[in-house]
C-alpha cells in the first residue's frame, strides 16, 4: 500500500529591525520564496498580520519517506534559524498519509 508523508511547520518569528508592515514583508517574501523554491515547501503567514515586528506562519513538505521528510524540514528550520530575524518558537508535526 503506498504511502506518503507530510511535514507541518509552525514558526513564531521576530523581525527586530522592521519598521513598518512594508519591512516585514520583505523579510517575509525571503522566507517565502527560500522555502519554496530551496525546500518545495508550501508558505502561508497565519498570525500577527498587522504586527510589523512579528510573524506566525506554517509551511509544509512532503515525502514517499519519513527518513527523506526528516531532512528536508531540519534544512528548512535550519534556514529559519540562520536568517535575519529571531526564530522564537517552533512546532513541528509529522501526517502519515494513506494512499489507497
């Protein structure tokens, strides 16, 4: 029976040097665009919209293989924690899917 898996990442993130709403979106427009084109991961903003200085947002991956999903949301938090801003929590969640 084929299976698959997908990886959710919830990330609380802390743009310190933004200044505006237009800040934040630059910032965010990197994470978005890293995540999606490096990591195939799909990107959403869910929190603190109207926060210029804070993000909650979740993306998620997916893989035929739990060991191949491992990696690839270690490298996409990695990214997360190496950037411009202050990565202050994140929750990770693992969804077996069933193919048939």
């Amino acid at each position: 029976m084929p299976r698959g898996f997908v990886g959710i990442v919830t990330a609380d993130l802390r743009f310190r040097d933004a200044g505006s709403l237009k800040d934040k979106r630059v910032h965010l427009r990197r994470v978005r665009d890293r995540l999606q084109g490096a990591h195939a991961a799909s990107f959403a903003e869910i929190g603190y919209q109207d926060q210029w200085q804070r993000s909650l947002v979740v993306f998620a991956v997916a893989a035929s293989s739990m060991g191949v999903l491992k990696k690839r949301m270690s490298a996409a938090v990695g990214f997360l924690d190496g950037g411009d801003w202050e990565l202050a929590t994140v929750v990770e969640e693992v969804v077996e899917v069933d193919g048939e």
